[in-house]
C-alpha cells in the first residue's frame, strides 16, 4: 500500500498507470479467487440441501411408521379391554350362578 501511495505522489504518469495496472490486476486476482470459493460454497450448499431432503423424507417416514404402530398398539388396547370386559362378565354371571347354585343347595338340604 506505501509503495502505490509513493507512485502516487510520482510525477511520472507512467508510473501511476503501472501502479494502476498493478492494483487491478491484483484485485481481478482476487475476485477470481473470491468467485471460486463462492462456486465452491454454493456447490457444497446444493449438497447439504440434498442431504436435507433426504433426511426430511426419512424423517417423514419414521413418523409415518411410527404413526401406524401407535394405532397398532391402540388396536391391541382396544382388543384387551374387549376381552377384559368379557372376562369380567363371565365372572360376574359366572359368581351369580354359583351363589343360585349355593343358595339352591342350602335350601334343598
């Protein structure tokens, strides 16, 4: 930066120019350099969002599988309380019927 500031201050166009020259070419340099880490960036962003897709549409699935085993398991409740209600009314009848048997038997002796 001193050595373009002290061409500056030259008397010689020539000089100017040549420092100019200089200052462009090093500054097209690096916007060459600066536009290849920003393909490269944008290329490993096109990536990532891939990678996201992917992980949403997988995420999605393992809801879905997991979404159909709750109603599995809810079915499996469902079918237990059935059968738990039943058991409960054979017993119930089943209790009435010995105490009518019980009580048939008292009054029979």
């Amino acid at each position: 930066m001193d050595d373009i500031k002290k061409v500056l201050k030259s008397n010689s166009q020539e000089e100017k120019m040549d420092a100019l020259l200089h200052g462009f070419y090093n500054f097209s340099k690096k916007v060459e350099k600066d536009i290849g880490q920003l393909k490269e960036d944008v290329a490993e962003l096109k990536n990532m969002k891939e990678d996201v897709a992917e992980l949403k549409g997988l995420t999605i699935a393992a809801f879905n599988d997991i979404n159909k085993d709750i109603i599995e398991i809810k079915e499996m409740i469902s079918d237990t309380n059935n059968r738990l209600d039943t058991i409960r009314r054979l017993t119930i009848e089943n209790t009435e019927d010995i105490y009518k048997i019980k009580n048939n038997n008292s009054k029979a002796v």
